[in-house]
C-alpha cells in the first residue's frame, strides 16, 4: 500500500513524471495482469479501509488497513478456485466478501457447469469467516443470492434475496423464473433477514412464481415487490399493506420496469421506463397508489443507473449515458463533495463514493482513458488525500494511448459513436486497425481506461471501439435496434467503422484485423464470414459461431428450457431455432466464405459461452483446409479473471496479430 501522498486539496493531488521511453517496450504483464487494488470501501465510520489486492503472481487477499494507525488489522487470502467479485461493509467490524467458483453437477455437459456466487462475513479482529445463507439444504444449489442491504436497523443483519426452491437441480438465482409455471417446479424469489455472526438467514417474505425483486425501506423491511410474466409481457408492482400486498402497477406488453428503490422521503418508488418515442425517464410511483410524478426524461440518451447514499438509501444522483456518462445529481450535498474533490483533479474522471457517517471521509477513484485508476482517501475535514493504491501500478508513468470520442455515419445515415484509441506519439494517419466490438450485446464501452485496447495501441494498432446499434447508453430505441439484428444492422455499424477509419485515413485498407470477446466475438467471426474481403485476421475470445445451438444451450440451462428467462431473452434477441436468418447468420455455419486466418482463444470454464462453440468453428475451418487457431484457455471464466490466462491472451493475440498486420 502506497499511503504516502498528502497534499491540499486546492494543489493537484497526483504528481506523475511522465517516462518519455517508447511504450511498445511496455510488458504484456502490465496491461495484463488482473487489476492489483480494486473494490477500495471505507468502514462506515471511516477508520478502517478495506479492498482486494492482488500482487503480481500472488495470490489476491482481502486485506483493511487502520488508518490511524498505518497498518494491516488483517489479510484475508482467497482459497484457491475462488474468484473475487465485491467489497462492502455490514459494520464497523464487519465486512462482506463476495466470490464464485464453478460447480458442476453429476455430469460431463457444458450446459451443467454453473458460476457459483457466495457471500461471506468476515470480522476485522479474525476467527474464520461465515457464508451467508446459501450453505445449507436446497439452498446449496441455487447459484446466488443478491444482497440488498448490507445494513439495517437491526445490528448485525443483512437483507437477502434469492430462490427458495426444492428439488436438487441448481437454479440461477437471477435467469431460471418461469413464464407462469415456476411454482409446479417449486420454486420462488424470496427475502431473507440474515444474521452476519453466524451466516444463518430466515425468509421474511416469499414472493409467487413470478416476482423477481424486492423493494426494502431503510430498516430492511418490505416495502414492495415486483411480478414478470414474460409469456404474457405482464409486469406489475406490489405494495406491502398489512400483512398482504395491494397492486399500485400493471402494464402489459411494457417490458420491465427498472426499480431503484424509494425516493429520499421514503413514500415512493423510483421506477424508470421508456415511452413510445424511445425516451428513457424516470418517476416517482406513491406507495399509497395515488398519480405518478414524472422527475427526469432523456430523450437523446439513457438513464444507466440511480446510485444511493449507503446510509439513508435515498437517491443522491442519476448516471446518463452518452459517449461521455455525466451525473445529474439529486442531492445538493453529494454534489459539492464531488465537486470539491474533481476540483483538484483537471482532466480526469473523478468517481467520489464510500463516504463516512460523519461525511469527513470518502474514497475517490480518478483516472481517465489514458491513465488507469488510482484510489485516494480523502479527508475533508483536513483538506488532505492519501493514494490508497492503484489498479495498474506498472503503467503509472507511462505514456499511454490517447483515446478520442468521434462518430461516423453508417450506411442509412446514422452517425454511430465511438472511441478511437491511437498509438502514443502517432501521426493517427494510415495506422494498421483493429476493430474491437464490444461484448453484450447489450452493454458498451466507456470513455475510461481500456486495458485490452491501451495494449493494442501500444502495440502500433490504432483502436477502434464502435458503439453499434444494440449498444446501451445511448437510448432505449437505439438498444432495441439490435433485436434479431445478429449479422445484420449490428454488424453492419461494425463493417461501417472500419471503412469510416479508411475514408479518413487513419486506417490502412490492407492492414484490419477484427478482435472481440464474447459477442464481440461472434462480430470477429460474423466479419470474417461476411465481410470476408475486410479483415486481415480475425481474433474471437469466447465467442458465438453458431446461434441455433447457442440457443439450444440456453434451453438446456434449466429444467425448465425455454420457460427459463434467460432462454426466452436470448431467443427473442436472436430469433427462434429455426428462423432461417438465424441460421444463415452463424458463422461456423458459414465457413466456406472465410478467407482471413482466424484465431479462436476458449475458457475451459465458461459458464456463459461453452467451449463447443469455439470448437465448432475450428471444426468448420479446418474441415475446409482454412487457417484456423484453437487456443485453450484453462481454468478461467467468461470475464478471464485470472491473471495468468489474461496474460495468455494477449499474448497469444499479440504474436498472431504481428504475423499478419506488421
């Protein structure tokens, strides 16, 4: 731990002597390695800070550190097949660990391996720690539980939600509610009071077969609760009144509502939506059913999040979406804190979070699309702020990638938005590219550091990171437009970037290689099938290359197959089975029209793509005698976890990119 900064708030807090050596000399190592300090929480009374560190080929502990004192109160190694997933604070001696590990069930399929999420307590004077909850009984089979307050009135309880199922099979505690036929199955999505001293919960409320959240006031009692029927595209919101509920929503064919809680005066909901132009909004639904009270409408952007204070619960400001994300704030307080602290640091993003009850401390996180992040205590109080750690120590003084927000016009006129990372001390003129579609689909990229696209650029690659249609951030009607567009208008804003890059000259037309995870990689491999003149080369980490099977993996994810939530978005995102589109559009099935080399990189233990499907891929190719990689990656998940095998990687990316780009 680096605790060694302390200078006023009014001065600039972080002093780096940029190193002018070329940053091509810069290691995979350092872009590769898994982030060294992540999830920096502060007690609630502000002496105690704890976070996951993970030293370079260490193992990754949880450790708290004293900040009176200087020093470590305690080290809390992770065992061996654990991945770390969330910090927080149940007290002031309390702290909760969440990890996952994967689990499979008496048999060799790939569509009976889970990602298996816990939540531990741990005390800060030692002894062993406690899971919570899902230990024991049919429990033990559900995947996770979501922890919906880490503090309530009552001392040393936490609020939980999860499946209380019966049977054997394991069910995922967020994709497996029925589209009105959970309850012949068993099971249903219940809130439960958990002790943190002994990890023991009870289920204070059970939902139907159809509920799948619950809303908890500030004392960690139920105050509301909402129903899907995805079959029927019926969504309805419940009030606690007595000892029943009375409904105060129904809609129909909707969609869901996203529900963030209560307002700052606890006597409402605050529910988002969209209305039939696309507009993204947010209002406040009275919990004694009265009118709804619109309070914030987007029309050229999305509400991505309503962030809460951790004490009160009520809402402090909105994320909105767009190529830059801004904060619109609700709380006058919250603001100037921010504020006061973005102050001292000019050109970068500054994320102010975690405070202390008495408001004197907080943690920041600061960094911008060229340099990583770094974690600062900061007293307000005192006017001082201390490095707590950073994320990416070795790339500290680097000279790294400089990232730009632009867009270019797609072919039915559209101007699609994205980033474009340039090589350090470019010219940005005739530059070997590479395409990086991101993963989702529905997700994006953000104007913040990228460890994978500032590696690239290093290499000499320009960075291309379009946000196609499908994308969220950028409108409900903009991420809509991806439904049933697998191969078709997404990857047609993909193909558009790259001639984009062409036209304006940053990109060399004979040096273009597309590189994507996860969707991502089904976009690589969509571009090698169906723009086969376009690429280079071609790189899918965990990818799609067949979508009817895909979606017959979804099916068999539960034993409820396609009444499964998962099952049903995928296949109203993709198409059905036997939809010729569907088929027509999975590149391994598309293979003859591959001319570009292809390098396929795999998870053994991917729970959200299976590695059959990599392997289908590279069956195809080589069948037909093309150039094709397998590469498999073992031991590591979907997200690549792990620093080895993200090592393994970039490594393996960056060899076969310079044998076909440079």
């Amino acid at each position: 731990m680096r605790v060694a900064l302390t200078l006023s708030l009014a001065a600039a807090l972080l002093c780096h002597t940029v190193d002018t050596s070329a940053a091509a000399a810069l290691p995979a190592e350092s872009f590769g390695a898994v982030p060294q300090v992540t999830d920096v929480n502060l007690s609630p009374n502000g002496n105690l800070i704890a976070w996951c560190n993970t030293p370079p080929g260490g193992t990754a502990a949880i450790v708290i550190f004293d900040v009176a004192t200087q020093k470590y109160r305690r080290s809390i190694p992770l065992e061996p097949g654990l991945n770390f997933r969330s910090i927080s604070w149940a007290d002031d001696e309390t702290v909760l660990i969440t990890v996952s590990t994967l689990a499979t069930f008496n048999s060799s399929k790939a569509s009976d391996h889970y990602e298996m999420f816990r939540t531990f307590a741990a005390d800060v004077g030692g002894g062993k720690s406690r899971m919570l909850l899902m230990k024991d009984g049919a429990l033990g089979f559900v995947t996770g539980a979501d922890l919906l307050a880490a503090r309530t009135a009552k001392p040393k309880t936490v609020m939980m939600a999860t499946l209380d199922i019966s049977g054997s099979g394991p069910r995922d505690s967020t994709g497996s509610r029925l589209s009105g036929g959970r309850k012949s199955y068993g099971s249903a999505y219940s809130l439960y009071e958990v002790d943190t001293r002994t990890g023991t919960g009870h289920q204070v409320e059970s939902g139907n077969g159809l509920t799948n959240g619950w809303v908890i006031d500030a004392n960690g009692a139920a105050v509301a609760r909402t129903d899907w029927n995805p079959k029927n595209e019926v969504f309805s919101i419940l009030a606690k009144e007595g000892g029943g509920w009375r409904e105060i929503l129904h809609e129909e064919h909707r969609g869901e509502r996203d529900v963030h809680g209560l307002t700052a005066d606890g006597k409402a909901l605050l529910i988002g939506g969209a209305n039939e132009q696309g507009a993204e909004f947010l209002e406040a639904l009275p919990l004694d059913g009265s009118a709804r009270k619109l309070l914030l409408e987007e029309s050229t952007t999305s509400i991505a999040r309503v962030f809460r204070d951790r004490f009160t619960g009520a809402p402090v400001g909105v994320t909105l979406g767009g190529p830059e994300e801004k904060i619109r704030w609700l709380d006058a307080d919250a603001e100037k804190r921010s504020g006061m602290v973005s102050a001292a640091f000019p050109g970068k993003r500054v994320m102010v979070y975690s405070r202390s009850e008495n408001n004197q401390r907080v943690i920041a996180e600061v960094e911008n699309p060229s340099s990583p992040p770094v974690y600062y205590l900061v007293d307000l109080a005192a006017k001082k702020a201390d490095i707590v750690g950073e994320a990416y120590p070795a790339l500290a003084d680097a000279k790294l990638g400089e990232v730009r927000m632009l867009s270019y016009k797609a072919r039915d006129g559209v101007e699609v938005p994205a980033y474009l990372t340039l090589p350090p001390a470019s010219s940005g003129k005739n530059l070997p590219l590479i395409l990086l579609p991101h993963g989702g689909p529905e997700s994006r990229d953000s104007y913040a550091f990228d460890w994978l696209a500032q590696f690239l650029a290093t290499r000499g690659y320009a960075v291309l990171q379009p946000q196609f249609r499908g994308s969220t951030g950028f409108g409900e009607a903009w991420r809509k437009a991806g439904y049933r567009q697998w191969g078709l208008l997404m990857q047609d804003d993909v193909t558009d970037g790259v001639k984009a890059m062409i036209d304006q000259g940053v990109a060399d037309a004979k040096r273009v290689c597309i590189v994507g995870a996860s969707y991502g990689g089904y976009a690589a491999l969509a571009g090698a099938a169906f723009t086969p003149d376009l690429y280079r080369c071609v790189v899918s980490i965990n990818g799609i290359s067949d979508l009817p099977q895909m979606l017959s993996y979804e099916f068999a994810r539960s034993s409820t197959g396609e009444e499964s939530d998962s099952a049903m978005y995928w296949k109203s995102h993709i198409g059905p089975v036997t939809d010729r589109a569907v088929i027509d559009k999975s590149p391994a099935r598309a293979a003859t029209q591959v001319k570009a080399p292809v390098l396929l990189l795999t998870s053994t233990n991917d729970t959200v793509v299976p590695s059959l499907q990599s392997e289908m891929m590279a069956r195809a190719l080589k069948t037909l005698d093309k150039p094709v990689t397998l590469v498999q990656i073992t031991g590591d998940d979907h997200w690549l976890s792990q620093t080895a095998t993200r090592l393994q990687v970039l490594t393996e990316t960056e060899k076969f990119l310079h044998a076909h780009l440079q």
